[in-house]
C-alpha cells in the first residue's frame, strides 16, 4: 500500500480556521461548516468577520466552493473581500430551507448553487 497525505479533515478541526482574502489579509475565521445531509457535500462554511477580539462580529454562510486551503498559511484562500461578506445575504431564521435565499447567496459569490 503506498501512503499519500491526508487531505481529509474533521468538521471540528475547520472550525477556528483563518481565511484570507485576494491581498493575503485575514478576512475572517471559519465558525462552522454546513453539509447537505442529501448528498453529504459540505455546503458552506459559516464566516465570522469584524468585531474585536471575536466580540461584536458578523457572521455570514459562504459557499464551500470559494475557499481553498493553503498549507502554506495553515488556512483558506478566498477572493472574498471584507466589503463582499458585509454585503452578501444575511441570515434569517430559517435560511437553511429557503432556497431562495441559497440561490441570491451563490449568486452574490458567482458561483453556481452546490445542488446542481
């Protein structure tokens, strides 16, 4: 059997993970993932951003599809930008059956919706 890097990783493990924007600045961190109980594809990753030391900040789905990992930084690579994350769709309380609201989020992020 010939070994080969890993490149699974557990849900709990993402969780605290800096993503980085276009410029290489940190955009936020990783809070939590969202998988499609369907198809088992991980559907987003819930961002935070702002705030000061995690206090008072903003929390917003993002597909899957736009980040990257970097093993050179120890996180993901994103083309998001701070502006686009404050614009993007926010969430309501039942956003995660509202299809509606996953097509204007893919859409804002240009990427095709995760269940096509």
């Amino acid at each position: 059997m010939q070994d080969h890097a890993s490149t699974l990783v557990a849900a709990d493990d993402v969780t605290g993970t800096n993503v980085y924007g276009p410029d290489g600045s940190k955009v936020g961190s990783i809070d939590r993932v969202m998988i499609d109980k369907l198809s088992g594809k991980v559907a987003y990753a819930i961002m935070t951003f702002g705030g000061i030391l995690g206090i008072g900040g903003s929390e917003r789905p993002v597909p899957w599809g736009t980040l990257t990992y970097d093993t050179g930084l120890g996180g993901f690579r994103t083309n998001i930008t701070k502006e686009q994350l404050s614009d993007a769709p926010s969430t309501s309380e039942r956003w995660t059956s509202d299809r509606e609201w996953e097509e204007r989020t893919h859409l804002t992020y240009g990427l095709p919706p995760y269940w096509i």
